[in-house]
C-alpha cells in the first residue's frame, strides 16, 4: 500500500459508514455533476500575481515549500487582515510573493530560527494572531526537515515519484500528517511540478486535496447532502471541531471525486482544480462552507 492507496482506502471507509453525509452517486447524479466541468480548464496554471514564479528555479521551489507549509488554517480565515476582495488563502500566498519579491527567500538557518513576530510581519497580520504562532512552528519544522539541503536537492530526494515526496513530509513533519488525507503533502507535490521546477512521473496517482472548498462545491451542487442538523451549522457560520462530522465532509468529497474522476476520465488532481476555481464564484462565496481551526486546511 502506498500513501495513495492509503488515503483512497481511509477516505471510501469513513464515506462507507458516515452518519451526517452522503454521497448522492447514481448514473443521473454523476451525470449532472458534468456541469461542475462544463468549462474545463485546459491543463492548470498557477496566477502570477500570488504566486512567485519569476525567480530562479531553486527560489520558486523554496517558494512552494514555503507556502505549503503554511498553506492552512481557514477556521481563522475570516478572523485575519485582508486586502478587500481577497480571499485567505490569496491573502497569504499574495504577501508572501511580495515578501520574496522585496526580501527574498528564507535561508534554512532562517527558517529553523524564525519566531511568530517575522511571520506575522511578513504576512501582514498581527502578531498575536494565534495563526501566526502555528505559520511559524510549521516554518521552523521545515527547515529542521531541509537540513543542509537546498529546496531542489530536497525535491530531488523523491527520484521523480510526487507520491514518493509526499511520503517523505509526511514522515518527517508533524503538520504534514493527516490521514488518511494528507492534503497538503500531496498539493506541494503538484504546485512543484505546476511551477515547473520539479517532473513527477506519477503525478496521476494523486487524489484531490480534501479542503472545504470542494465539499462546498459539491454540497452546492447536490453531491454531498448533509443532514439537517449539520447543515444547519454550517449556515450558522458555527466552527466544526476536527475529527467526526468535518472528517465525514472530507472524506466523503474526496470519495466523491474518485466517482466524479473514473465518470468523467479527468485525473482526481485536475477535478480538484475545476472544483476548486468553481468555487471562486460568488454564488458559492455566498453561502458558508464548513470551517475547522486546525492545521491541516
């Protein structure tokens, strides 16, 4: 079993036996949900405005090792600075970018020293934000995992398998492991190879990144029904704890793409990202999705 394996196995378990979310999967269902990629993204692309792709190979690669590993929190989402319009994530992926743009890259020594007021700093945020302490335990853990590497001799560590590299944060960082999801191990993976800086062979084999814009997606689009009481909740704007009924959400929607992906002959990772920019959409930004406050999305 490998760490794919694992997380399609984990997450067709956990939808198996959910309680507060089913998958509406029939020919019909999946049928309409074609709508979800009535207008396909040809190949993915990353923007250039939030993302720092003008560097040398090795920055941009520091970049997205950096950036994926800050790459969470969306339970504090709501609570931080934002430039008006912008999103979380584009908020924390935008500030970076000018952070190596004016400043550049962190140095490993940097990385392993850095503190919660040069985090917040960077970023734009106070620092008493409780996200910023956890930005930077996740930042300090990266450079411990770098050592004396540079970004692409620790890419290069994976010999070509983006499966393998996702194995490898996930053995070696704390705020990597989320099974059976390993969100984040397994994005890092595909912004590498997106930002050109990395070639995986079996990039194919990844499934999507379980976040709660997807599940939001497919909730919006009637893929995933949550029971009364949950949905409730969620239209509340009331945090879900981790674990139970937000861990039904994900696995559920990961499930459900691996449905979506084999209907539809699109690689699970491509879905994510058609899912994942379809939710941009102010119909969707309308309505709550489910937020958790932890470190894993």
């Amino acid at each position: 079993m490998t760490l794919c394996d694992d997380v399609r196995e984990g997450c067709a378990e956990i939808a198996g036996s959910a309680r507060s979310v089913t998958i509406r999967a029939t020919d019909a269902d999946l049928a309409l949900a074609g709508a979800i990629a009535s207008a396909p993204i040809e190949g993915q692309a990353l923007d250039p405005q939030l993302h720092y792709l003008d560097g040398s190979p090795e920055d941009v690669a520091r970049f997205f090792l950096t950036l994926d590993s800050i790459n969470f929190g969306s339970g504090w989402f709501p609570t931080l600075h934002k430039p008006r319009g912008r999103s979380g994530y584009a908020t924390i992926a935008g500030r970076l970018t000018e952070h190596f743009r004016r400043a550049g890259p962190w140095s490993n020594d940097q990385l392993r020293r850095i503190d919660t007021p040069a985090i917040a700093l960077a970023l734009g945020q106070p620092a008493d934000h409780e996200l910023m302490a956890l930005y930077a335990q996740a930042l300090r853990d990266l450079g411990r995992w770098l050592g004396g590497r540079n970004a692409l001799e620790a890419v290069q560590g994976a010999e070509g398998s983006g499966e393998r590299f996702a194995e490898l944060l996930v053995s070696a960082m704390a705020m990597f492991r989320d099974p059976p999801f390993h969100k984040r191990a397994q994005l890092l993976a595909s912004d590498l190879e997106l930002a050109g800086v990395a070639t995986f062979r079996d990039l194919n084999r990844l499934t999507i990144f379980a976040d709660n814009v997807v599940a939001h997606v497919l909730r919006c689009d009637g893929i995933l029904v949550y029971d009364e009481g949950l949905a409730a909740r969620i239209d509340a704007e009331e945090l879900l704890q981790p674990g139970g009924e937000e861990r039904e959400i994900r696995a559920c929607a990961l499930h459900a793409c691996e449905l979506l992906a084999r209907h539809h002959g699109v690689q699970p990772r491509v879905l994510d990202n058609w899912l994942w920019n379809r939710g941009q959409a102010p119909a969707y930004k309308a309505r709550p999705r489910h937020r958790c406050r932890c470190v894993f999305y």
